[in-house]
C-alpha cells in the first residue's frame, strides 16, 4: 500500500547562520506525503549573503560539498551582484562641511540549485557549520 517516506517534507526551509555564533535554525513545514514506493524530489534554491567574500566561499564549497556526496544535481554558483551601500558624514563636528568620510558596506550574493533533493541532501546540509556571518536562505 502507501507509505510514507522521510524525504522532504517541507514546503518551506530556511536556516541561517550569522555573526553571534554558528547557530543553525531550521523551520520546516509539513506537506504532502510521497506516492507509494517513491521519494519525493524538488529543488532547493539557496541563497548565501555575506559582508566578506572569504567566508562566503568557504560556504560555497560545504554546500557544494554536500550535494556531490550526495548525488543531486546542482546549478550554480551564481555571483549576484555585489550591493553596496554608501555612508557619508562629516568629518568635523561643527564645521568645514567640505571635509567628509565615506564609508562602504558591500554585500557579496551567491545563488546555489540543487536538484533531485533527497533526504540525505537534507541531512547534511542541516549538518553544516558554515562559518560566521554568512547569511543562508533556502526556498523550496
């Protein structure tokens, strides 16, 4: 008859892993269950942030990592574009309003599918200690 499989079973996962600790948080919904004999599949579209380049391709490479050992499909990385966002003030508190500091702060994106999902892609990305300050979303 019908059984019910532990693959995915979320319509919605996201996890996120920023500065105060390598903390992962996992929220998953429920959803339908899978046709008798077979795992559901989908994709996961993960999109990583982060501040500093560095760490944001050490994560590139575990998740990457993660789905060759795990034998799903993937696309990507795809370097978004880098935001930049730009804050100007005055150098002097009172005046020579000409003389100003800028200051920078560049937000580095990657955009990561996998494909053919299982339950052990799940698994190990929910395992991984992705280093500090890199902000993750998943969409399912």
């Amino acid at each position: 008859g019908r059984r019910e499989t532990a693959a995915l079973r979320g319509d919605a996962l996201a996890f996120s892993c920023r500065e105060r600790g390598n903390q992962v948080l996992v929220a998953a919904a429920a959803s339908e269950t899978a046709e008798a004999g077979t795992e559901a599949r989908s994709t996961l579209r993960i999109k990583l942030k982060c501040y500093s380049a560095e760490p944001l391709t050490e994560a590139v490479e575990a998740i990457l990592d993660v789905a060759y050992r795990t034998g799903c499909d993937k696309t990507g990385p795809a370097y978004l574009p880098t935001r930049r966002r730009k804050y100007t003030i005055l150098k002097s508190p009172h005046v020579n309003k000409d003389s100003r500091e800028q200051f920078e702060m560049r937000t580095h994106q990657r955009l990561i599918d996998l494909k053919n999902v299982s339950a052990q892609t799940i698994d190990g990305l929910m395992a991984l200690d992705l280093p500090a300050g890199v902000d993750v979303e998943v969409k399912l």
